[in-house]
C-alpha cells in the first residue's frame, strides 16, 4: 500500500491543487521570524483565527496562539512557577481544545489531557471509545470549551529541584484531531532556563536561536489544504510541500561570523529531516529533547523526526561572506515509510564580512546523567517492567493499536509507582517508522535491537524513533505526581487513529 506523501522524501511534484503565488515563492527570500519571546509569571494567551504572509499575493488563515505562527516563544527559569491562561477564542465548530508542553514535568489535569467523547465529537472513527464516561473518566473536564478558558500551571520542578534546562514546545492535543489543529498552526515554542546552563560559556542572546521546522501544503489561494479526510493506518502519513521555518517560507537570516546555537524543533506531521549544512561543515549536538548532554558530540547529519529537538552549536567563521544553507538530506540507515527524510534546503544563513571576537567555547562535558539514568545503565539487561507493542489492524477499518487496543482515555495500560525506576520497551510490529512520545518524565535508551545507544542517544530523551522490527528498551523515574498521563506516536496522524495509550503513576 502506497504511503500518502511518504514518498521518496523528494520534493514532490507540483500538483494541480497548487499553482499561482505558493509556487512563484522565491526560496530564502523571506527574513527568518523570531517569535516574540514571554517571560512573565503569567501569561494570557488567546487561541484565536489570524492571518499570516507567508506567500506574496493572498495572506494565509490560520489558527494560533495569539495571533501568530509559532505562537509566542515562552521562556522561563527553572523552578519558578508559571501559569498560562488560554483563552478558547476560535469558531464554536472548532470543538473542544487542549494544550500540551511537551516535555514538561507537570501535575496530570495541567499536561493537555486528550480527552473523550464530547457533543461537538460524538463520535470518533479510530478509537474504541466506551459510551457513558462520566466526564472525569473520559478527561473532558480538563479540555478547553469555545469561548471558555484554561489555567495551567506549570512549577518548572522535578523531583524537588529546579527542572533541567531544555527546549520544549507547546502544541493542541486534543482526541482524534491533533492532526488538523497543528496543521492550522497551534504550536509554540517553550525555553526552560537554569543556572547551570546559563554558566556555560555558550552563545547567547540573539546567538542562541530557535527554529521551528514545518512542512504544509497551500492551495492556489494561499491556504492551507484540508489533507486529512480519507486517510487510513498504515498509509496516513501527510507530508507537507512546502517547508516553512517559524512560519515563513524557506527564510532566510543574517548571522556573523562566529558561533550560534541553534535550537532545532520538528513540528512536521510525519516528515522528518536529516540535517546537514551546504558547506560541509560540522555540528556540535550539544542537546537533545530532555536538555544539555553529558558531552558534546561533532555530527555531519543528524536525523529529527516529528516532536524531537536538537540543540546544535554552529561556527560561522571559516564561512564569512557567504552563504550557507540548513538543509534536509536522505539518511545513511534504514529509510523505511516514515524515516524517509525530506531532500532539499530549509533555510540560509548569510555570513556577514568581519569577524566580531567570540568568546564562547564548547565545554568538554556538559551535564551529566542523572543517578537513576546512571543507575539503569548497569542493570540495562534487566527484563523490562512493562511492555507496548505497536501493531496495526482490523478489518473494515484499520487503526493503530498499542497491545492490540486503540485509545481510551479511561483505561491505563502500565501503573508505574511514584519513587521508582522502570524499564521499558517498545516493539514495532509494522512496517513504518514510528516516533514514540511518552509525557512527563524524561527518558534514558538503554539499548535498540540489544545494542547500546549511539554516543547522540547517550542522554535523556523522551521522543524516540522506533524503526520496522525494532525493540528498544528505555528507563524512566517517576516522581512528583500521580495521575494520567499518555504515550504516543509524534507523527500526529497515527496519533489520531489509535497509535496511543496511556500510564498512571500511582502512589505506593
Ligand atoms: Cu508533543 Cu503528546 O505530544
Ligand atoms: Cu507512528
């Protein structure tokens, strides 16, 4: 069965449905955005209809958190409590929403619940959902109304502590359509500060830049097309034709000549990306989703699937005066349906003349594991406390299955108890690629395939590809609270038709 938009990972060949302004788009033209960046106790932010130029001609609807695409960039330190206020501004016929910070470490009725079964989605095509749930059960009490509003609190605290510096996002993940609400443009970008990393002699200020990497299709008006009716596991992968970096269309931005770290998100539905520079030159991965590594790690490519992040320091000097462009190319290993990564530029950097003095360096080490990662490395042959298996089937419909169940909000598959460590594993019986997210804790890969991590999965993480066949096993310690809390596969069209399920953390 032939996957929709999975391709070869080439750009895809210009369709009917495209033509006029989106196509004369001229690559690297537009000035690459920085969203604006929020950093009160207390942020208000609408979920409202706006309108962007991401095209000459016809600007492009979209739905956002206010106003624009990505959202505003919130940006906190570690530890200090922070709470938004989202404020559900969209049509009524946009249904009930909900918002998750990915990677964030948070009390189970603020970590965007799905939810159930509502009055505006009485019914859902891929999950088994049971008549009845009381709106508890089902997490509908937790969703976000038209016209109504949420509070979420976050502490930015883990285990007593001042959470780890990382970069995080944050994105609508509401039941069976995360898909849709993401590709209308509900996604943001969330910094985490600390003392740690703020002390290490990295670039910094308007040096440290986050990027934010979609793929969309428009239509000859400039809007967004509407790819999602139809779709069925295994082939309901949507890639996007046109790459937009924080929202603009393949951007370009002027940098000196000297370091940058640059903060890497893909927010794509399904594509992903194996990044490399024009010049060849290298870069220095210095973090992944869950924050700085133990060590810096020279890379030529590195492959990021939808969800993942990479934070990357990269040396412009040797390239004054010139351009270079980020971009997307096919990866060495396996390239099965959903690891075929994207082949093309991104975006360019222009390489001022001069060379202004650098004072950063890249230190040795950076942050070690913590203890219980350590820990679980000695004991990486252990049998795994519990399992999840992905597999797909039925009979006139398809869907996802994790241990052979579709997703339902009142049901928890693993009970993982506060205080503990356990041990994981994920199997993928399909022949696609799967990207899997587990909320709230972060995560250490202890093997894939019986093999130890490559030195750039040597850290905590908690977005991991799964390949064809493959059997990875990971650690994660529970702490702080108890509750709900989902896994999933990133690629949001699968999480929508079934590729998720759910643990509860429960007290001992
Ligand atoms: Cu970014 Cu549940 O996901
Ligand atoms: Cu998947």
């Amino acid at each position: 069965m032939p996957l929709r938009g999975g391709g070869d990972g080439s750009l895809l060949p210009l369709l009917g449905e495209e033509a006029s302004e989106a196509a004369a788009a001229v690559p690297f033209q537009a000035r690459l955005p920085i969203p604006r960046v929020l950093s009160d106790a207390h942020i208000e932010i609408p979920i409202r209809e706006a309108e962007a130029q991401i095209f000459p001609g016809r600007k492009t609807k979209l739905w956002t958190y206010g106003g624009s695409f990505p959202g505003p960039t919130i940006r906190r330190p570690a530890g200090q409590r922070t709470k938004v206020t989202f404020h559900h501004e969209l049509p009524a016929s946009a249904g009930e929403l909900s918002v998750h910070l990915h990677g964030g470490h948070n009390r189970s009725r603020f970590d965007g619940q799905p939810g159930g079964l509502t009055k505006s989605q009485p019914l859902s095509y891929f999950c088994r959902i049971p008549r009845g749930l009381s709106s508890r059960e089902s997490g509908n009490d937790l969703l976000i109304s038209p016209g109504g509003r949420k509070t979420y609190a976050y502490d930015l605290v883990e285990d007593g502590r001042p959470e780890r510096a990382a970069f995080q996002w944050y994105h609508d993940h509401r039941l069976d359509r995360t898909a849709p609400h993401s590709w209308r443009g509900l996604a943001g970008m969330w910094i985490v500060d600390d003392e740690f990393d703020a002390s290490l002699p990295l670039p910094s200020g308007k040096r440290d830049i986050p990027l934010m990497i979609a793929d969309r299709t428009f239509d000859r008006r400039n809007q967004l097309t509407d790819p999602f009716s139809g779709q069925q596991p295994p082939a309901d992968g949507i890639a996007g034709r046109r790459i937009l970096v924080n929202g603009a269309y393949m951007p370009h931005h002027e940098v000196d000549a000297r370091r940058y770290r640059l903060r890497i998100l893909n927010v794509s539905q399904f594509r992903s990306y194996n990044l490399h520079l024009s010049n060849g030159a290298s870069m220095v991965q210095i973090g992944s989703d869950s924050g700085l590594m133990p060590k810096p790690i020279r890379r030529q490519q590195i492959l990021i699937g939808p969800g993942e992040r990479v934070e990357v320091i990269v040396d412009f000097a040797a390239a004054m005066g010139e351009t270079v462009e980020l971009r997307s190319g096919r990866h060495g290993g396996r390239n099965p349906a959903g690891a075929r990564s994207y082949v093309g530029a991104l975006m360019q950097f222009r390489v001022c003349l001069g060379r202004p003095p650098d004072r950063t360096r890249i230190p040795r080490r950076l942050r070690p594991l913590p203890t219980w990662a350590a820990e679980a490395k000695r004991r990486a042959g252990r049998k795994p406390d519990h399992s999840w298996e992905i597999s797909v089937g039925g009979f006139f419909r398809t869907t996802w299955l994790i241990n052979g169940r579709t997703f339902n909000p009142a049901r928890a598959e693993a009970f993982p108890v506060l205080g503990t460590t356990e041990t994981w594993e994920f199997v993928n019986r399909t022949s696609v690629a799967h990207v899997m997210h587990i909320h709230h804790n972060d995560w250490y890969l202890l093997s894939r395939d019986g093999k130890p991590p490559p030195p750039w999965e040597d850290c905590l993480k908690e977005t991991f590809f799964v390949f064809p066949g493959e059997r990875i096993l990971i650690a994660g310690h529970f702490v702080d609270h108890p509750g709900k809390f989902v896994v999933h596969c990133h690629m949001f069209d699968h999480e929508d038709h079934g590729l998720m399920s759910q643990f509860e953390v429960v007290k001992r």
